[in-house]
C-alpha cells in the first residue's frame, strides 16, 4: 500500500513538472483511501505557502469538515520543509511518508526534527527513502534543467 500511494503523490508531482513548478506531490489517506491530492503551485498561485503538503492538507481538512487529520497518513515527494512540518504537526496527521531526504531543509530528520519533537502538542510518526531514487531524480532533473535554460539565456 505504500508503494502505491506514493506513486500517486510521484504522479501529482509530474503535474507541478509539467506547469514548470518544483515537482513535489503529495496525497493524504484515511482508512486506506485517498482523500485528498495535491502538487506543488508556487509559481502559478504567486504565494509562498502553496506547497503540495498544504495544499493537500487543506483539502483533506475541508473535505472532512475538521482541521484534525488524527488518523491520516501523508504520502509527499520529498522530506517536509519547516512549514509543512509546522502543518502536519498541527493538523495532527499520524504518519509521513517521504521520498527524498532534503539535506538542506528537511524537517523529519536531515536540519530539523520538527515531526517528533516531543516538545510540541502532538508527534507524527515517519518513514523516510520510500521510492526514493524516482523521487530524488524528478527534483535534481528539475533543478539542473532550470540551471541549463538560464546557462543558455
């Protein structure tokens, strides 16, 4: 069941790939069922908070008509910056699972351990590394054919 619903969360994040965003999907379960998806929309939406973790957790709390998501899991591309850590946190959704580590930002494990900081009001489980390489490739891919088209400007 992980498997696939990442694959969901790596199709989500073609989308952002083909709208030229940062490809990072994300998709939260309840019950083993999808209920809600969604992918990155920085650039189209122009606001800093459009990452596809909130953006799928807002769904899923307007759909359940709550903003607690106690016993949801989130599938997501990558390992979660401090805002969507912030987000899942607060939402209290009670597993992640991620793709790729983000050295740089992460907050399940690589920068930060925001997800199971025990000095918050809630900790939320995770797995990291599930179809990690796919996921790592679609973000590197990204970034080096950003670097390759401004090269060429």
């Amino acid at each position: 069941m992980v498997e696939k619903f990442m694959s969901v969360a790596i199709k989500e994040a073609e989308k952002a790939l083909i709208k030229d965003e940062v490809p990072i999907g994300a998709v939260v379960v309840l019950d083993g069922k999808i209920i809600a998806r969604a992918h990155n929309l920085m650039e189209k939406t122009q606001l800093a908070t459009a990452h596809a973790e909130i953006l799928a957790i807002n769904k899923a709390c307007k759909k359940l008509k709550s903003w607690r998501l106690d016993n949801a899991e989130l599938f997501v591309t990558i390992e979660p910056c401090a805002m969507c850590a912030g987000a899942i946190v607060n939402a209290r959704i009670k597993k992640v699972y991620f793709g790729a580590y983000e050295p740089k930002s992460g907050c399940a494990q690589s920068k930060y351990t925001v997800l199971s900081d025990s000095g918050l009001n809630h900790s939320t489980e995770f797995v990291g590394g599930v179809q990690q390489q796919i996921c790592a490739n679609m973000i590197k891919n990204y970034f080096k054919a950003k670097r390759n088209r401004k090269s060429l400007d």
